[in-house]
C-alpha cells in the first residue's frame, strides 16, 4: 500500500469488487479492539440492508459525529470476525499524512446501496 502503483487488473476483477454508499446509523466506541476503533452500523439500503463494521477512525473522527454520514464500504468480502464483533463490511478511506485513516464518501448525497462504478 502507499504511494506505489499496484499490479494491474482487468476490468472483470475490479467489477468483482463490489462497492457501495450506505448512510451509518449508529457509531460507538470499540475499546474492545487491539487497537483504538469505532463499530458502526451502516444502512446500505435494499436488499444489503444494514451491516456492522469496524474502522480505526478514532484521529479523525468521534463515534457521534459519524451518524448519518455516508460512507464507502466493500460489501462482498467475507465477514471478519474482530474481537467481540464480526465485521460484515470493509469501510474505506485513505491514509494521511501520518497514517490516519481519513473516510472515503462520495461528494453529492446519492441512494444508500449505489454501486461504485
């Protein structure tokens, strides 16, 4: 990860990948995790509905704040089982500059289970 560019794929793996948008509905401290996280409980919309995830977001952001942001998150990987929860979305956001994770969205509000194109 970083600044180099990966290996290239073809465009059927990227549609493998499926990205959407969905609105999260509840945010709380995750002091369960190894290291400092927030659980969150995103609205993907019909028929995802919604699904759990963990972040390590805490830098930037504050589980309140977070509530009815939309947010970017991989929804077809396995479930990942994090401490006490099982995670069932990848949320996604890029690194700062110190390694912080800053969240990804969309800049418009579009419908919570649009698919990343």
């Amino acid at each position: 990860m970083g600044g180099k560019q990966e290996t290239e794929i073809t465009f059927d793996d990227y549609m493998a990948v499926d990205i959407r948008v969905g609105t999260i509905v509840d945010a709380e401290p995750f002091p369960e995790a190894r290291k400092p996280a927030i659980k969150m409980m995103i609205d993907f919309g019909d028929p995802i509905g919604v699904k759990k995830s963990s972040a390590q977001i805490t830098v930037h952001y504050e589980p309140e704040e977070l509530i009815g942001r939309q947010v970017l998150g991989v929804v077809n990987f396995p479930p990942r089982q994090i401490g006490p929860i099982r995670s069932e979305v990848l949320t996604l956001g890029f690194a700062d500059g110190n390694g912080d994770i800053v969240l990804a969205k969309s800049d418009k509000p579009v419908p919570n289970g649009a698919r990343l194109l």
